[in-house]
C-alpha cells in the first residue's frame, strides 16, 4: 500500500492515542530508569537489575502477552521474553531493546541524578533514558496504539537483553542454544537513533567490537624511583608505549594488519556537525583521515577504555612493577571480530619494550553487521518514518556503535529483515554524563512503528 492510498484516518488515530499516552509513556519511563540496571555486579547490586526485569515482564503481562519468561542466559543475566499472538496467518515480528545500561559515570557532574527523569529544556533526562529504556517504551506505545485502533495485526515477539552494554554476549549464546524463540519474519532493533532530531533514520551498519584487557609485569614489586630509577623497567611506561602503538600520527587506528582505509558511500556527516555532536573544545583538531563518515561508521576505532595504575593523589615516588589497561577495538562490517582480536593481541605482544611480561585476555565480542536495505520491510519502514515525520523521507545511516545481536539474528534467520531504529540521536549523549530523550522523537517513532507494524501486515497480505 502506498502512502497515498492509506487512509488519513488511519494515521491520525494512530497518532492521537500514542499523543494522549505520552504522560503514562513519562511515568514509566521515569520508574524504569529509576532501577540503577547496571549489569555489573562490581559497580551495582544485581538486584537492580533483576527488579528493572521483573518491570518488564509486568508491563507484557498487563498488555497480554502470553509466555512471558524470564530467560537466563549463559553470562549470568537475564533477559525479558514475551509472546503476542495476532490473527491467523499473520507473519511475526520480533522488538528488541534491553533494559541494562551504562553506568553513570562522573555523578557531580550530572546537572540532575542520573537515575532520576528528569525534564529540562523540552528533554527528559537520565541513565538509559534513550539507551535503550526509551526503545522499551517505544515498543510499548506503539502496541498500545494499534491495540486502540483496530488491534495489532502482526504476532509480536518481544525481548528486552539484560547485559547489552556489557557485550558479554549471553542472549546471543542463549539464542543459539534456542534458535526457535526468537524466530521471525521481521526484527525491529529500537535501539539506534535518528542522524538528527527531526530527520528519520534507519541504521544500515554496525561495528562490531572487541574488549581486551592488557597486563603488563616487569618487577616484583615497586622500588623507589630515586634509588632504581632510570635502569629498572617501568611497567607503567611499557604500558604507554604499547598504547601509543595502536594510533598514527594522525590519530588514525593502526593495529597490524587490520585495514583502515575503507569509505563510506551514502549520508554525509560535516566536519563542523560533527564537531558540534561531540563538543569538540575550540582549536583541538579531529582524529584520522578520511570523512567523517568513513571514520565513524566504515572503519576501525580503538580506545582505550580505562587504565590501572596509580592515581596522582597518593602517588608515591615508584617504578611501578604492573600496569593494566582496557581496550575496544571497533571493527566496521567485513572483518570477522574473532580474527580483530587475533591481530590486535599480536599488535601489542609486539609492541611490548623490554622484554616486558604481557598478558592479554578477551572480556566481550560482537561481530559487525549489515542490513539488506532492499527488502520489503524497508520499503514498509521507509512509508510509516515519512508519514510520521510529516513527509520527510527516510535517510540511511551507519552506526559506529555495536548491538552484538544483531549479526547472531542475521545468521539464525537469515530470511528475516532487520531494521534499526531507535532514540539515540546526538542530542541525546547516550554513554555521557546528562543523557537525555526527546518526548518529541519519542511520540513520533511510536507512531512510526505502529504504521510499519500495520503497513507490513498488509504488504504481506499481498
């Protein structure tokens, strides 16, 4: 169905129930991020994130879905599972979010506490607001809306991830272990986001990922850095040199024989935009060569994540005898994460001065991924993102982030279309201190996937 043979009504029904829904669509989301669901036991107690699972198996069970399940999964964590049959020979549609999320980081420097929405300058602010607590929400609206419209003309899977953040990658073992659950024609993935407020996006590509942990040892223990100084190996310096080996000059990743000259052909992403979306200070220059564009979304990308060494409070004058940093490599679409891994331990074993003692361990995966931009599924999206923005057309995107289960989706069922959509516009700094959601983006994703869920139905009917 074209969107001009789809009635107005239609639209407008849609429209004005998820607008009428949206002070209900605040106070959960508010008791939602209020759960600190950080899926790491060392930084929060994992009580939260249980509690954060049982509001999500409550919330499908008050709107019917039937086999609502708790699913433990091989990391420890727990994921939100829940069935919604529609009618006879209707095809399936799977919606993903997790309600796990990053922690808060520096708290003073939240201009309100992080787990406690908070509404300011026309924005709702806190942890997991937009990543991805809000893509929970989304999904809900939109059911509530079709169900006051006519019902949901699709099956509807739903599953909400307990460690995504963590990339420990327990739902995708979980759903290899069980590759029935999840099956479906279509798998709407709420946790992307718009290229802009304002402008529909779907999400083409992902990087994939992979986290090590590097270990460097060159002494027993720490000795006095004016008695030994100067000829004992300094761990901590060893350490340095091995992280300063993974950037050119430019800033460019460079880890050996990982290519890093790819480009990116579709939307275009400004020096000057992009400098603004990450708050650049005045006169620092960016990192790597290329666009922006092929940067962020076609290349590798390191960082390094955090460092175990000596805080400069309390630091005494030592030769360090140990140091341990965290490092994500982000791998774009074509390049297998396990063989990322490989040559990025081979990298910094051979980076190691001194003959220091190095020891590497991977602590998360996630293999990169590509839609198919071409199936019916997209054309459904690309009608219901145009009608509920108001006649702007869809744009593509990349996203230089991860979602591990996406490509473990894309191998267990390689028939169904995948679409990315999602609240994580630039606005709104998910990872960051001060994450926020717009109500607005919010209202008008909602109101777009109830008109992909009903305009798939029907292109499906024929």
């Amino acid at each position: 169905m074209t969107q001009g043979s789809r009635p107005s009504s239609v639209r407008s029904g849609l429209e004005a129930t998820v607008t009428s829904l949206m002070p209900r669509a605040r106070a959960e989301l508010a008791e939602l991020v209020a759960f600190k669901s950080v899926a790491d036991p060392a930084q929060f107690p994992p009580e939260e994130c249980a509690a954060a699972a049982e509001w999500v198996a409550d919330a499908l069970r008050a709107e019917g879905f039937t086999d609502v399940a708790l699913l433990d999964t091989p990391d420890g964590s727990r994921s939100v599972y829940g069935f919604l049959p529609g009618p006879a020979g209707a095809p399936t549609v799977l919606l993903y979010a997790h309600y796990d999320v990053q922690p808060p980081l520096d708290e003073a420097a939240w201009l309100s506490p992080p787990f406690t929405l908070t509404e300011r300058d026309g924005r709702w602010y806190g942890r997991g607001a937009a990543d991805c607590k809000g893509g929970l929400i989304m999904h809900l609206l939109a059911l509530r809306a079709l169900k006051a419209n006519g019902g949901v003309p699709v099956n509807v899977k739903v599953i909400a991830e307990g460690s995504e953040e963590m990339g420990t990658g327990g739902l995708e073992r979980y759903a290899e272990q069980h590759p029935e659950l999840l099956a479906a024609d279509s798998i709407v993935i709420g946790d992307s986001g718009n290229f802009r407020v304002g402008l529909p996006t779907v999400t083409a590509t992902l990087r994939g990922m992979t986290m090590v942990t590097v270990r460097v040892d060159t002494l027993e223990g720490n000795l006095h850095s004016g008695q030994f100084g100067g000829a004992a190996p300094d761990a901590l310096a060893a350490l340095i040199r091995m992280l300063d080996s993974l950037r050119a000059e430019d800033g460019s990743t460079t880890v050996d024989g990982l290519a890093a000259d790819a480009s990116w052909e579709g939307l275009r992403y400004s020096e000057e935009d992009f400098r603004a979306d990450a708050k650049v200070l005045d006169g620092v220059e960016l990192i790597g060569s290329g666009t922006v564009a092929d940067r962020i979304w076609a290349r590798p990308a390191v960082t390094v994540l955090g460092i175990d060494c000596p805080p400069v409070v309390g630091a005494t004058p030592s030769v360090q005898a140990s140091a341990q940093a965290l490092i994500s490599l982000r791998i774009p679409p074509g390049v297998d994460a396990a063989e990322a891994t490989k040559l990025l331990t081979a990298h910094l074993e051979s980076r190691a001065p001194w003959g220091a003692r190095v020891r590497i361990e991977q602590v998360g995966e996630g293999q990169p991924f590509r839609a198919d931009t071409t199936s019916p599924a997209y054309a459904a999206m690309a009608e219901a993102l145009r009608e509920a923005y108001d006649g702007t057309e869809m744009k593509t995107a990349g996203m230089g982030g991860s979602i591990p289960l996406c490509n473990t989706l894309a191998s267990l069922y390689p028939e169904a279309e995948i679409l990315l959509i999602g609240l994580s516009e630039p606005e709104a700094q998910i990872h960051a201190v001060n994450e926020s959601v717009s109500p607005e983006e919010l209202r008008r994703l909602s109101v777009a996937e109830a008109l992909f869920l009903r305009g798939y139905a029907e292109a499906r009917r024929g």
